[in-house]
C-alpha cells in the first residue's frame, strides 16, 4: 500500500515574477530529501498543491521530513477518490471514523471545488459530507467554529479528502534565497540563527572555530551534533571545523587584555568572510542579539562587521533569550546545546572587556595584530564534514 500526501504551500504562492522558480526548487529539494532518506517516492505538482506517493512503511519519516522542509505550509495524509459523489461520502465517513476512533466527536466539513463539471457546489458537498457522516457516527456533531476535527475535500483534477493538515514550517524553499554561511558555536544562539535563517530559503554551510586543547574534542561533538539539527532543516549541511589555536594564542599574546574577545570575534569574522568567499556564500549567519554580551553592543558589532562586506545575517538580533530558548526546545538543540562543555575558554576572556569600540582605532588594533598569515593557515587545514 502506497501512502499519499497533499501538500500545501504558501509564501511562494505571492511569487508573481518567479514563481516558476520556486515551484520547482520545492519539488526539487522535496525529491533530493526523500532520496537521501532511501524513501522511494512519486511527486506531483498542481497549481497551488504537491502530492507526494510513498511506500505505507515509510510514512512515518515522510512526515518527519514533510515537517521540517522550508516552503511546506502544512501537509495531510489524504485519499484520492473518483470523481462521484459516492467516492467522496464514503472517503469522507472513512476520514471521520478514525477521528471519531481516536475520541473526537464535533466536525465540520470543506469543500473547494475547482472542476466545474462535479455535480455539487462547494457549499452543498459540504453539507452532503456533514448529512453522512452523521448518520453513519449518530455520537458526532456539527460544530463550525470550533470543530475538533475538520473533513477537507478537494475537488480538482481528481478528488481528494482530507483530515487537519499537520502545520509545516512555512517560509520559502531551501536554495531560494542563496547560500549562507553560518557560524555555529556550541551555544544555544547560532543553531536557532541557522534554523531561522533555513526558513527563509538560504541554503547553508556551516563553520566552527575550534580552540584545541583550550576547547576539547567534546565541545566539538558538541557543535557536530547541532550541526546535524539544522541539517534536518536545510538538508544536507557541510560543517566546516577551522583549527583557531594559534589565533587565540596570538590574539592572547598580542591584543590589550580588555580587547581579547573582540579582537576574536573580529578575527572570526574574517575567516568567515573568507571561507564564504571559497564557498560561494553571499552572506554570513550568526546568533549575535544586540547587548547580550560585550562583543554585542552596537559599536563592537560595528567593528566586527567592518571585516566582512557580506550581510551579516544576525536574526535573533532583537529576539529575548526566553524567546530563543523556547525555539530552541522546539527544534531540538536545546539540550545538545546545554551539555557542559563550553566552547569558550575562560583563558580568553577579558574580566572588563570594552563595551563601546571605536571603529578606527579599534579597527587599527586588529590590523596592528597581524593575523592574516594564521587565519590562511588556518583556512588551508579545515577539515569538512557533510551531515545529512
Ligand atoms: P551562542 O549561544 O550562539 O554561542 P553567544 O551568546 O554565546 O552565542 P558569543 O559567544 O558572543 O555569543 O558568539 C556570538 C556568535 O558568534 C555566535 O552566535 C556564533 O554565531 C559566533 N561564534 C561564537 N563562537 C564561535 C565559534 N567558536 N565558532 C563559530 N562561530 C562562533
Ligand atoms: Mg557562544
């Protein structure tokens, strides 16, 4: 038996000019997400709806992956019927007996009816659906403002019913808004930075710096492992684990003592530029939220930002903490993210860092650093790894 999935979108719906373009970035991605899963799979794209046809045992991560593919505005396991009114009843009962088997007992039901030459009218096939099913489960009613279950049919090339749709992640397919690259520490921030930044159809590599021995091999599973979060987001994910000992140290050995983290932050910043430049990204990601820490007031992020002329893609930037935690929960970095190992070294951080840096002389001190040659260096010896 073959499982069948009605798919509904919707932002990309708003896209005049290139909608084209979307519609088929969606079935793509759709397509290359079942694949990497080994999930033999049937799509199909109508106006304003995807259907996708797998195999009954793997619905289950079908519907995992329907959940977290960006562009998807909700989705429902649904029957395809003939054309007849009877066809459509007797699915309609079919639908309301296993809700109705799981405890729920009021409904309502929709009709659209887009093929003309069906026999009823939206409004009457609704109420036909409503008449049977009430008959056929006499415990049911009728409740249209706040119905425990709803029964869809869709009249259209050929006829569908439906229960509720399950939510999907809305936003736009992967891919469609380019490619960014994500800095990704072991924090709770950059993960929920890249999460959102995925629904809003960036496709995304992803880089950490790495501190060895000052940051241990477990802060860096750490960071694999949220890595593979966002991947269930944005599909395949190359992670990009960049050697930053000899930085830090420099960094350490050289800068003002209240300058160290920024100076860090400042040369981050431009490794990431770089390795976006390799990559073809055209912007960068980060969780940075404006005044959560010192290098995160407006005048360090200026500086910070002064060593990239990529957007920096910073969407937590006016989110609460409270905020991102609950987002966090929800997509499951959470608890990755609160495992002990911290992935930044005491032996770095300033005890009064500076809070306001003034872009020439601060910019100057970093140049004075010299850390072109290290981060190259540095560049020239990540190692990469594809979560998928
Ligand atoms: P997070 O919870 O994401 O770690 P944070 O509040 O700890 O954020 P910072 O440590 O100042 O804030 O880091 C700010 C941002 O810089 C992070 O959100 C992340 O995008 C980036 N970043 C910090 N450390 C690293 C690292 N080791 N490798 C890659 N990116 C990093
Ligand atoms: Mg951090």
């Amino acid at each position: 038996m073959d499982a069948l999935y009605l798919i509904k979108i919707g932002e990309i719906l708003l896209k005049l000019g290139n909608r084209k373009e979307f519609v088929d970035r969606l079935r793509s991605d759709l397509n290359k997400r079942l694949e990497s899963a080994g999930i033999p799979r049937k799509i199909e794209v109508f106006p304003g709806r995807y259907f996708a046809t797998v195999p009954e045992e793997r619905a289950a991560e079908t519907e995992l992956i329907l959940s977290r593919t960006p562009g998807v505005n909700g989705y429902a396991r649904a029957t395809k019927t003939q054309k007849t009114v009877e066809a459509v009843l007797a699915a309609s009962v079919e639908v309301a007996g296993s809700r109705i088997a799981a405890g729920k007992r009021s409904f309502k039901a929709e009709s659209r009816r887009s093929d003309k030459s069906f026999p009823l009218g939206s409004f009457e096939l609704s109420a036909r659906i409503g008449q049977v099913v009430l008959e056929a489960f006499p415990e049911s009613r009728v409740d249209l403002h706040r119905p425990e279950f709803t029964i869809n049919a869709e009249i259209r090339e050929r006829a569908y019913v439906f229960g509720d749709p399950e939510p999907g992640l809305r936003g736009l397919p992967a891919g469609s808004g380019g490619k960014g690259l994500l800095l990704l520490s072991g924090g709770i921030d950059s993960p929920v930075a890249g999460y959102m930044m995925a629904r809003r159809g960036l496709a995304l590599e992803a880089v950490y710096f790495h501190a060895y021995p000052y940051t241990s091999m477990e802060a860096q599973a750490k960071v694999v492992s949220l890595a593979k979060v966002v991947a269930s987001f944005t599909g395949a994910l190359s992670l990009w684990i960049v050697p930053f000992t000899e930085t830090q140290l420099k960094i350490k050995k050289d800068a003002r003592e209240d300058l160290t983290t920024l100076m860090m932050r400042a040369a981050m910043m431009r490794a990431a530029h770089l390795l976006a430049v390799r990559v073809g990204a055209n912007c960068l990601v980060t969780g940075e939220s404006l005044g959560q820490v010192s290098s995160q007031t407006a005048e360090n992020l200026r500086l910070t930002q002064s060593l990239s002329d990529f957007p920096v893609l910073r969407p937590l930037v006016g989110m609460d903490k409270e905020d991102t935690i609950l987002l966090a929960k929800k997509i499951g970095s959470f608890d990755i993210s609160i495992l002990p190992y911290e992935d930044c070294c005491v032996l770095f951080s300033p005890k009064h860092p500076l809070l306001k840096a003034k872009l020439e002389r601060e910019r100057a001190s970093y140049e004075a650093l010299g850390l072109e040659p290290l981060i190259a260096d540095a560049l020239q010896k990540a190692e990469r790894i594809v979560l998928r």
